[in-house]
C-alpha cells in the first residue's frame, strides 16, 4: 500500500511540478530507498541549462548484469521514459565507474547496438537524468501484464508452452530498443550466414556455466551461481538432440558456446554438421580471471585491463545469438541468451526444445 502511495504522489509531482524538479524529487526518493535497503546504485542529475532534449541515462551495473541480462530488464522502463518525454540512453558499467563518477565509460551496449547517442556523449548534454534502476521506472505493470499476467512479473521468460505468441509480442516491445549494429550483422552475414542461408539448422544454445560442467572452486562463485539455473550439461544435451529431436527436419548445426572443449565434442559427435562462429574459446578446465569474491575496484581493473579482448567476447557473443535466432529450430536452457534468441526470432521457429532446469528458479 505504501509502494502505491508513493507512486502516485510521485506521479502527481510530475504532472504538476517544472521537469527538473520533479526528477529532484524523483532522485531524493531513490536515495532515501538506496539507504535503507543499502543497494545499488545512485542516481545522479546533470541539468546545465533547460533543453528541449531530456536524456535519461538507465544504469546496469556489470558483472552482475551482462549485456542481454540488463537489455531485458531495460524494456521495463524505456517505455515508460519515452512516453514521459526523454530520450533513453543505457549505460552497463562496473560499479566501480560510477562511483568514481563516470557515465559511458565501458559501455558495452553501445559496442553493440544503435542509441540516439551513446552514454558517454550523453554526460556532456544540457539535461541529463543519470538513473539507476529507479523504483517506477524499472517497473512497467502494462508490459508485465501484457507479456505474464502479473503486475510484478519484470522478465521476458524462457517457456515453450503459446511460445510463438508470446515472443512475437515480446518482440514489439524490444525492437526500438534492441538494434544491433549493422557493421557486427555484415560481418556475420559475411562469415557465416551467407554460405549456410537456405538450409535447415537447429541453432543449440550452450550456457555451461550454469551446468555441472564447470567446476567451481571460489565460495562466492559457488553462491553466485547457486542462485542461477542448474542446466544439463553437454554430455546429456547430445544425447537429448540424437535421441529425443531425431523428428526434427534440420541439415546443419549452429552451436552457442564460450568453451572450446564443448565444440569439440558437438564435432566428435555431428562432424561436419556443426557451424560456428570464429572467436577465441576458454577451456572449461582452465580458472576463470575473476571471480565474485573480488572488490568492485578488482574487477574494474582486471576487466579494464582486458577491454579489447571483452569487447571482442561480447561482439560475437551477440552475433551468435543473432544467428541463432535465424534458424528454424532452437535447443536450451534457461537464460537471458536464450531470451534473446527466442526474442529476436518472434516465435517464428518451427519449433523449440527448453532444456530442464533443476533448481526450477523461475528467474527466466
């Protein structure tokens, strides 16, 4: 009740107060709710003179939100800042950045996708709302409703059941926003999709990470990931194609992983049916850089230092996922990639096979 209270207070100072001091207000309200949950992060606002152009930079802080991760929760509040007249900018930085008081300074979604300017230009606007995930605006109940029935369910999930209707209406709400660069969709078209386009291809979507086929030795990475799904692994997603999709009408297929040893074995098993995109692997057995039990400065820097190489990860990363969603079939389990895949297809595949997930987490 009291939630609903002050959201409509809020609502009425907006509608009644100048602009700039309703987000005034809007800010203080943020901090007061950061101090006494003591989360993250701050919001912070920037208005050197008045401006017909109101940016509101939305922040997600990496690694705890990764590129696809935060692009999802970001639906839930771009909407909503659009209709209130700013223009949405995001920004997925390390907590550490800002802190230091920095805005765009590692985005990774403007490596990636089209924005009106990047987060980094946007800090040097006339007006300018640097937001965390505010209170109302991360929390859009008509599109909660629209897509899941439920007011406070805030994700796009991983589901079979009315699949083909609920990823083509989940794509209207992301296609303004989730617009990848058209230099990473040559590059892939050049390199891949030209030479398979035409056949038939189940895309499978590996997320090993969150399987028994990584070990982890860190207590913080164990916690971490404890509270994320617990997907099959390689071993049993093989048998799970060969024996349970063996119906499935496809020539080629496309494999998602970020582990060398996994391709390995796709090959041992389909050979020269599998397609991948070329980019550096990890070994499964190898340790991880970082791990959740570094400070914020830590991981700041070790990623910093790494930023080509991040970059690089990232970009294919998501030209994978683009590509998966142009196959006919799709196989995996629960994760914001899949999302993705699922998204970007708008329920046009023929059909899909979500991998179980144990713990049953519900999160995607």
């Amino acid at each position: 009740m009291r939630r609903q209270i002050e959201a409509k207070a809020l609502e009425l100072t907006e509608k009644i107060l100048p602009c700039t001091v309703a987000d005034r207000l809007l800010i203080e309200r943020r901090r007061r709710i950061n101090r006494i949950k003591e989360c993250y992060p701050y919001a912070v606002f920037f208005s050197k003179k008045k401006s017909y152009k109101k940016y509101c930079v939305v922040r997600y802080t990496a690694p705890q939100m990764e590129l696809m991760a935060a692009g999802i929760q970001y639906i839930f509040c771009y909407h909503q800042l659009a209709a209130r007249g700013y223009i949405p900018i995001i920004d997925i930085e390390y907590a550490y950045s800002y802190k230091q008081g920095r805005l765009g300074e590692a985005n990774i979604w403007d490596m990636c996708f089209k924005q009106p300017i990047t987060a980094k230009e946007a800090a040097g606007e006339s007006y300018v709302l640097a937001a965390g995930e505010l209170f109302s605006y991360s929390d859009d109940a008509q599109i909660s409703l629209d897509l899941n029935n439920d007011r406070e369910d805030h994700f796009i999930h991983v589901r079979k059941e009315h699949f083909r209707e609920y990823y083509a209406k989940a794509k209207k709400y992301t296609d303004p926003i989730w617009q990848v660069k058209d230099e990473l969709l040559d590059e892939l078209d050049r390199e891949v999709w030209d030479k398979v386009k035409g056949r038939r291809v189940l895309g499978v979507f590996l997320r090993e990470n969150f399987s028994r086929d990584v070990i982890y030795e860190d207590n913080a990475d164990k916690d971490v990931y404890s509270k994320h799904p617990l997907l099959p692994g390689v071993k049993e997603t093989i048998r799970i194609i060969r024996e349970e999709l063996s119906d499935w009408d496809y020539e080629l297929i496309c494999l998602s992983t970020q582990y060398a040893n996994s391709l390995e074995r796709f090959k041992e098993e389909f050979g020269d049916k599998v397609i991948c995109i070329e980019r550096e692997r990890m070994d499964i057995y190898a340790p991880a850089p970082d791990n959740w039990s570094m400070s914020e400065k830590e991981i700041y820097e070790v990623n910093r230092a790494r930023a080509a190489e991040r970059e690089e990860r990232i970009k294919k990363y998501l030209q994978e996922l683009v590509i998966l969603s142009r196959c006919n079939y799709l196989i995996g389990g629960a994760s914001s990639g899949m999302v993705a895949a699922l998204v970007m297809n708008g329920g046009k595949y023929d059909d899909i096979y979500i991998l179980e997930d144990e713990r049953k987490t519900g999160r995607y």
